[in-house]
C-alpha cells in the first residue's frame, strides 16, 4: 500500500520510484531491492534497513554511499567491508561465496547474526538524514520548521503529519499523505497532487482547490460537503450552485455547524473544524493500516470509538510445506507456481506469482518460507512507532526527545555525539 510511480514491485509498502524489487518497506528511488526499510537511491540492498546512495549491500544498517557491504552499521563510503572490517577485493569475494547468500538456511544465520551486530552500535535519536532543519519526528528527510512528523519527505512549516511520501509539502497540520506539492492542508488523509487549502477531506486529488468535508473528489474546486464528484465547482452535497449562492448557503451550514454538532454512539461531540468520527470509517480497525502503526486490543479499540472485525481470514488449502521448498533458487522448477505453500509461522496458504519468481532470479535468492502478511508484519515490527519519548543519550546524558522507548535494547546517542563519530 501508499506507492507511487513505481513498476514491477512486489509485496511492499509505503514507496516512491521503486523498481524491480519485493517485500520493502519506505524505499525510495531504489532498483533491485529486496526484504529492506528504510532505503533510498540504493541499488541491490538486501535484508538492509536505513541505507542511502548504497549498491550491492546484504544485512547493513545506516550506511550510505557505500559498495560491496555485508553485515556493515553506521559506515560511510565504504567498500568491501564485512561486519565493518574492511577486506581486499579478492578476499572480499571469496568471503562472500563462503556465506553462501543464496541458501535460505545461511540467510537466516546471517541475519540473525547480523541483527545482533547492530545492537552493538549506537543509532542517532531519529532515523532520518542530516539536512533537516528544526524538526522533530521519526523517518523525516529534507525537512525544515516542522514538528512531531513521522515518514515524512520534503515538509516545511508542518505539524502532525506522517506519510508524506511525495515532496514538497508545505504549512500542513495533522495530515496523513501523501504530499506532492501540497499546500494548506489540514485535517486530511490521503489529500494530494497539487492540493490547496484543503479541510477535513479524504482521499481528494489531483488539483483540488478550497474543498471540506469531502471525500474522493477528483480536480474539484470549491466544494463542500461533496462526494465521488470530478471536476465540479461550487458544489454543497453534490448540487451545483452559483458563486454567491454557495458562499452564502456554505457560511450557513457552517455556523449550523458550530452550535448543532455530530454526537457519535460514545456521546463525543464533533463541531466544526474536525475530522470525520471513526465510526463512519468503512474498515474495522484491526482490518485497517492503523493497525500496523498504533496496534490496538479489541477491547482498546471499541472503547475508542472504532469497529472491530472477528473475521478470520480465508484459508486455503494447501498442497506444500515451507521447509519443502528448495533451498536455493537454481532448484525452485517452474511448478512452484501451482504450488499452495503453507507458512511456516502462521500456517496460511499462499501462492509464489510468476512475477516474484523472475525477480526472485533475478536476485539469486530463494523463494519465501513465509507468508506475504506474515513477512509484512515482520517488517512493521522493526520499524519505530509514531511515538516520540524523552531519555537520555547514552553517551553524554544529554536530554533527548527519540521515538526509541527506554525499553529498547538499542544504544541512542543525540544527534551531536552521533556526528562525532559517524558523519
């Protein structure tokens, strides 16, 4: 879910220009990646997470601009590393044969291996890059003037928003997606592409202008209260009015608005100037994407307002067992395709597409032994939650605000006692 331009992917999350490349989540401008977060211009990255500018790494963390890397954190225009120390080009290659990363068995070695080495160093307070200015949150880039912001690119004078994916975005507050040069947008989700001064709107793009209360409407104009309608202007509840009308009949609702307010089942009242109740979301909360960042009991969820589904999911029969599958790619025949493999964690069925295969291939890595969902949910588990909390950086005891919870294993340092040591 939440790509843009991006062609032959598989199984990912949250991208923007990613090509040829499975199971990532929050890539950008990347080629050729497979099982890593968190990645941007990289080029072959595997099983990586956080790595810019990076080509050919296996299990590396926080890297940038580095070549030939496997097992590698926190290193800067390095080549031919492993678990950061440094090999010849020829001792390099044959140590990369001796891991054998094209066997399932090793891969899991290696990365378990590899996940212990990165605890050993430290992470700056926020995953993100140095050219923001004036910015708090977790996975911002490029960002000035903003605040409490979460996988965010390109913001400036924002607050509250998360999942700006597309830059820029400008003077926005409690927003989620999906920018692409957005402007005055507040309240909103899944507003974009030339949005202006957008309220208390959903899924509303491209070129929208002067919209509330509205929801999938495409290139409108000057619309309230307004569904499923393209290219329309001055509309109230998809009537069509002129100039002066709807301004009058709008200012009207509106202050209706203020005294006459939405009171949902729980007796919560909702004025004007706020977003939709959860109770008119049309997923169950434990169905939606919100569970994958803020995870909820049913009890927790209900309680707040939200729906619940006790659906189980479809299972399929299945006609192989994951620890079947072939070890390496070279052995995976072409009838893996009408297979039904069974997950080895969760017991699911699923199937291996034609698409994934050839990418698979491509790569020289074998297929899953898991799940897409089980995989996906792999990868929501290692990314920091929208939740910010104060520690202390464990260098210089300087007071910090890092979406590292106390609880964590990891080594947090503050941004300047970071820079000391990692550029």
């Amino acid at each position: 879910f939440w790509a843009d331009y991006c062609e032959d992917v598989y199984y990912s999350s949250i991208l923007n220009l990613l090509k040829f490349s499975a199971d990532c989540l929050r890539a950008q401008e990347s080629e050729l990646c497979y099982e890593s977060i968190g990645v941007a211009k990289c080029y072959q990255c595997f099983f990586s997470e956080e790595c810019d500018a990076c080509v050919n790494v296996w299990f590396s963390r926080n890297c940038y601009s580095c070549t030939n890397c496997i097992g590698c954190v926190n290193l800067r225009g390095a080549s031919n590393y492993i678990f950061n120390v440094k090999y010849g080009k020829v001792e390099y290659e044959k140590k990369v044969k001796e891991l054998n990363l094209d066997s399932w068995t090793d891969l899991q070695k290696l990365s378990e291996e590899s996940y212990k080495f990165w605890l050993t160093k430290p992470k700056r307070e926020y995953n993100g890059n140095s050219l923001n200015i004036n910015v708090t949150g977790e996975h911002v880039f490029n960002s000035r003037n903003s605040k409490e912001m979460y996988i965010c690119v390109g913001a400036e004078n924002c607050k509250w928003c998360e999942l700006i994916t597309v830059p820029p975005v400008k003077d926005a507050y409690d927003y989620s997606g999906w920018g692409n040069n957005s402007e005055l947008i507040y309240e909103c989700a899944s507003v974009g592409e030339n949005a202006n001064n957008v309220k208390f709107s959903y899924q509303c793009f491209p070129d929208t202008l002067n919209l509330k209360y509205c929801f999938w409407c495409i290139a409108g104009k000057n619309n309230f209260g307004c569904v499923s309608l393209k290219r329309k202007k001055y509309c109230i509840l998809n009537k069509e009015y002129e100039k002066e009308e709807y301004e009058k009949l709008k200012a009207k609702i509106i202050e209706d608005m203020k005294t006459n307010p939405y009171i949902d089942k729980l007796g919560r009242k909702y004025y004007y100037g706020e977003f939709f109740p959860p109770e008119m979301s049309k997923l169950a909360y434990n169905k939606s994407n919100a569970m994958k960042f803020l995870p909820k009991t049913k009890e927790e969820a209900l309680r707040e307002g939200y729906s619940w589904s006790d659906k189980e999911d479809t299972l399929y029969k299945t006609s192989i067992l994951a620890i079947s599958l072939p070890e390496k790619i070279i052995d995976t025949e072409e009838n893996i395709l009408n297979e039904v493999v069974e997950c080895k964690n969760c017991s699911r069925g699923y199937k291996i597409t034609q698409g994934e295969l050839n990418l698979l291939r491509k790569m020289n890595l074998p297929v899953p032994h898991h799940c897409p969902k089980c995989r996906e949910n792999r990868r929501f588990s290692r990314i920091t939650k929208p939740k910010l909390y104060k520690r202390f950086c464990m260098k210089c005891n300087l007071d910090i605000y890092t979406s590292f919870s106390p609880e964590r294993p990891d080594i947090v340092y503050c941004v300047k006692c970071y820079q000391q040591e990692f550029a």
